[in-house]
C-alpha cells in the first residue's frame, strides 16, 4: 500500500463513517501537522449559536479554546444546514490565505441530499485535501453507534476510565438494514465526487499510533499522544439476535462485492483481528467447494 501523502498547503478534510476511529486519526494528524483541529465541522447536530462563536474567534485570530461540545437540535433545517456548509467551506478558503491550516472530519451518514451537495462544493474548493476513513468490519460500528446511542457511551478519554459491558439487547433488523443501506448509498456517493480519494481503514492502525504514522508520508517525526481510544468492546458478544444479523450482512456484503474488497481477497494489507468475531465469506466460492 502506498502512503498517503500529507500536502504542506492544504486542510485535510476527513470523510468518515461514525465508530470507525475519526477522532483518533483527527488529533493524530492535527498534532504532528500543527494544524487547527476544528472537530466535525459540518456535523448539523453542532450547535449553531456555539459554531458561530468559534468562527468568529477563528477568523479574528483567536487560537485559545476549548472544544464547545455538540447539542442535537429537535429540527434540522435543510437550507440552514447548507447555507452553514457555503459558510464552513468560505471559512476555510479564508483561513488558507493566512496558512491556517485545519483539520476536520466529515460525518458522512447524516446527510442524504445534503451530504451530495456538501460534496459539489467540496471538490470545487482547491484549499482540501480528502481522506477517506472506513471501518473494514462495518457490522461491528453499525453495532457501535447502537450501543453507544444506547448507553449514552462515545469515546474513553481516560485511559484508567472503566466502562462496564453492555447488557445484552436484541438489536432490530430494520436497524440493521436500513444502515447498511445508507452506507452503500454513502459509498457509492464518495465514488462518484472522489474517485481518487484514499481510503484508510481503522483495522490499519487499532489505536496504535506507531502503526498510523507508518501509513503517512511527509509529516514531522515528532512525539505525540493522543486522547482518544476506542472502548474495547467486542459488541457482537453482546446482542441476543446476533447470528440473524450476521447472516443478513453476509449476505449483503456478497451481494455487493465490489464495495467490500476488505473479504475478497483485493486488499490483503487489511487484517481484521479475530478478536473482531465472525466476518462474511465468499459464498460463491464456498458455494462452488460443496458443489451447488
């Protein structure tokens, strides 16, 4: 795999699908390119009056604050939300002149009609370099966010911080499918607007940040640490149905082959740890060795 290089005279917009290690990779490359770490910056559930606050500062050449959090309006306005986009994007070609460069990532499952309009305008911007973040076991952040939004549970902060297990649930499948669909739609989306951008996997580097240096070329060699890490849970081991639903992603997964190269063979410096459970297999082939 060659490394993705890091360009001196551009932000680096993240495009990322949700519990797949976008605030480990943001800090990562914040710190060791001493760029701005301006969060999920075209998030709609930040909060418009705190957003307004920090672009303010931003753009007046104020550097000293700390993170605003993120609330979740009631009711999202389509043409708010991509006026604040046109906003977010003109902010950053500002700071460009000044070389104040930004880090930023990209929740890519909220946005429907949105997310294909924020990515006209991205393209057309020449101040953003792209990288794409996945998670090659999808099924185990689709569970993730479920989970998470469950216990109210999002990131460890503290390494000596203890999160207790889960108890068990029984997930719906309309849960399921319905964010398996979105995630085609999303891939097929990045395809179409970024047929060049490259693609990081969080299996690459599972917190080690030894192992996500190694997948960047052109950043200093400096020492840093970072805040984040994941929980550690293995969420399959705690959902009542789970052999249901891994059926289900089986056999979408082979049923949609080319947006799943990770099980097929086509990338094999993706390892994804046993630890991570059952993965799909090619049924093709395994229908072909018992001779159906």
């Amino acid at each position: 795999m060659h490394k993705i290089k890091i360009l001196p005279n551009k932000h680096i917009g993240i495009v990322f699908d949700p519990r797949s290690g976008s605030h480990v990779l943001r800090e990562f490359l914040s710190s060791v390119t001493e760029s701005i770490n301006l969060g999920e910056l075209f998030n709609p559930g930040r909060s418009n009056d705190k957003y307004d606050i920090y672009t303010n500062s931003l753009l007046k050449g104020n550097r000293n604050f700390s993170y605003l959090g993120i609330s979740k309006p009631n009711i999202l306005d389509l043409d708010t939300c991509e006026q604040d986009d046109s906003e977010n994007i003109e902010t950053l070609k500002v700071e460009a002149e000044f070389s104040n460069y930004i880090v930023f990532s990209i929740n890519s499952i909220p946005y429907g009609t949105r997310r294909e309009n924020l990515f006209k305008k991205l393209i057309n911007s020449n101040v953003i370099q792209c990288i794409r973040l996945k998670r090659a076991d999808l099924l185990s952040s689709i569970l993730s966010i479920y989970f998470a939004r469950t216990n109210s549970i999002w990131h460890k902060m503290d390494p000596n911080q203890i999160i207790t297990a889960p108890e068990t649930l029984k997930i719906p499948m309309g849960y399921i499918i319905e964010r398996l669909k979105i995630n085609l739609e999303i891939d097929k989306d990045i395809d179409k607007y970024f047929p060049d951008i490259p693609t990081i996997y969080y299996e690459q580097f599972q917190n080690n940040l030894h192992n996500l240096r190694n997948l960047f070329d052109g950043i200093p060699k400096k020492i840093v640490s970072n805040p984040y890490t994941k929980l550690g849970i293995n969420y399959k081991k705690h959902v009542e149905n789970i052999d249901e639903i891994e059926d289900y992603y089986e056999q979408f997964v082979n049923d949609n082959k080319e947006y799943f190269p990770q099980y097929f063979g086509k990338l094999p410096h993706i390892i994804i740890p046993a630890s991570q459970g059952r993965q799909p297999r090619d049924l093709s082939q395994l229908k072909m060795a018992v001779g159906i």
